[in-house]
C-alpha cells in the first residue's frame, strides 16, 4: 500500500505499521457494524488452517448454500501458511 501510495517503505517501523493496521481495522469493524444494509462473515486465517471443513460450512451458510464444502474445504494447504514471527 505505501508504495502503491509513493511513500517510503523504511519510514515506518514494523511496531508503528502494525499499529496502524490495527486502527485501520478497528475503524472499518466500526463503519460496517453501523451499515444496516450489510452483513459481514469473520473468517480468520487459522481457523481455517485449524478446520477447513467447518469454515467452509460456515462461509456457505452465510451465503446460502449452495456451495460444494468438500471441494472449498480440498484446496486449503497449510504448507502454504508462512507463519511470521
């Protein structure tokens, strides 16, 4: 985002961005419980590591049915998760 943004990427410490984030974040939770006319689904990223197939239930549930849980559920590798810490 900073250099889509034309910003200096070393100008902001790791602390100061993950700051940042997070009050990006909180502010967007705030604007879309205010939003009457949306309803939003949390899905965290290790939960679906943890449990693929009951995160796919719960995504095909809140949009409708209708899904194929099995096949959403296949394509989850947690060989991919690059953990950073």
């Amino acid at each position: 985002m900073l250099v889509r943004r034309g910003e200096d990427t070393e100008r902001i410490d790791d602390m100061e961005m993950a700051r940042l984030f997070a009050r990006h974040l909180s502010q967007m939770e705030s604007w879309l419980a205010s939003q009457p006319h949306m309803d939003v689904l949390y899905v965290h990223y290790r939960d679906v590591l943890a449990a693929p197939a009951a995160q796919a239930a719960r995504v095909n549930a809140f949009l409708g049915g209708g899904l194929d849980e099995l096949k959403m559920a296949q394509v989850v590798d947690p060989e991919l998760y690059r953990h950073k810490g």
